[in-house]
C-alpha cells in the first residue's frame, strides 16, 4: 500500500503565485523527507529535503514545512515560475529505499 | 556530478522475451535501486541492493529480478517480458542511507 499519501494530483498556478502541495504518512520511524522534482524525458532529481528536528526549511523559493505531531509535510513554491512546471514527489525513508507519494503535475501558466 | 546511466533510453520488446536493463553509476556508492514509474502511481520500488551481490526486494519484484556482480553495475531482469510491464523504469543510487539518490534517465520499455 502507498505509504506516502500526496496531494493534490495536479496543480494550475498563475506566475507569481504560491504552489503548494502537501504529503501525509503513518510509519512513524519514517526520518528522512525529502522532494524530488522531475521534468519530462529526465529522471527525478532531488529538490530539497528535511529531517525531523525541524519544522521548516528553505532554500530559495522553496519551502518545506514539518508537522511531526500530524505526520504531515508540505512543500511551498512561492513566486511560481513557468519554469517550475513539472512533477513534484515527496517521499520519505526509514531504512534502505524511498518511499515515494504519487506526484503532483504542476502547471504555472505566465 | 554524479551519473547515472541506463544503456537505452526506448526499448521495445515482445510478450515472452527475457529483457535486460542496464544501470552504471561512477561515485562508488553502495545503494543502487530499480524503481519503476507509471502514470498516478508515482515510483514504486522493484529492487534494491546494498552491496556488491546482495539484493533486496522492493514493494512489485514479482516478473523482475537482478543482479549485481560488481559495485557500479545494477542489471534489472524481466525473466519473461509482459504487457503489464510497459512501463518507464529508473535506476538510481545513493552513497548512504537517507542521502540524496541520483537517479538515472529512465528507460521507456514497451512489451508487444
């Protein structure tokens, strides 16, 4: 069963806007989050990641947010770009492998 | 960088056949993974290996297995090819656990 529950499925942003999207998971020895970012005809690629001692981290435009208490993190995109559309995917890890959500298709129309 | 290279970008083969897929990384790391991508099921994860000639099931290793017979080398194996297994499939690797893994360009398989 899908350990990593993402949402929402895809996302229609106007440039400038703020992108969201939010994961949820159960395994509590999950400790290790991060976000992959994959464009069409290439592999993932990581984009940010956090671990849970922290509630939030940023680099640049992207946010992610923790709440360890609800088993929730979320990844904000502020100042949307065109060239942030892609497919986004949280995962987390308690051992060996990732465990992927289902990703988000995110359009930023100009 | 870091690369990760699958041997082909498309194949396609036909219901039956033994198909291999090929995965090279150049860092030296120890975790190598196959992950297969289908459209609203993210990346499910087919097999992993932690070591040269070890190998660890993932969640859908059913019709799939692999080897590895040295450190930068991880070969999926599909014993024999089915529609069902059309799919994108990725390759990736990683130093140590909980760390960035890289992930190959994928490798497009279509089963007639």
């Amino acid at each position: 069963q899908q350990q990593v529950k993402q949402s929402p499925q895809s996302l229609i942003v106007q440039k400038g806007g703020i992108s969201i999207i939010n994961c949820a998971y159960e395994n509590t020895a999950f400790d290790y989050f991060p976000w992959y970012q994959q464009f069409p005809g290439k592999g993932p690629a990581l984009l940010i990641a956090i671990r849970p001692d922290v509630s939030e981290k940023k680099e640049g435009r992207f946010t992610i947010s923790f709440n360890k208490s609800a088993k929730q993190f979320s990844l904000h995109i502020m100042d949307s770009q065109p060239g942030d559309s892609a497919t986004y995917f949280c995962a987390a890890n308690s051992g060996y492998a990732l465990n992927f959500g289902k990703g988000t298709s995110l359009l930023v129309t100009p | 960088d870091v690369k990760v290279t699958q041997s082909s970008r498309y194949l396609v083969k036909r219901t039956g056949e033994k198909v291999f897929l090929e995965c090279v990384q150049d860092m030296d790391h120890e975790n190598m993974f196959w992950y297969r991508q289908d459209p609203g099921l993210g990346l499910r994860l087919i097999y992993f290996s932690y070591d040269v000639k070890m190998k660890e099931k993932g969640d859908i290793p059913e019709g799939y297995s692999v080897s590895r017979e040295k450190k930068e080398r991880f070969s999926l194996i599909l014993e024999s090819a089915s529609t069902n297994q059309t799919s994108m499939y990725l390759c990736a690797s990683s130093e140590i656990l909980k760390t960035e893994a890289f992930f190959g360009q994928g490798t497009r398989l279509t089963v007639v």
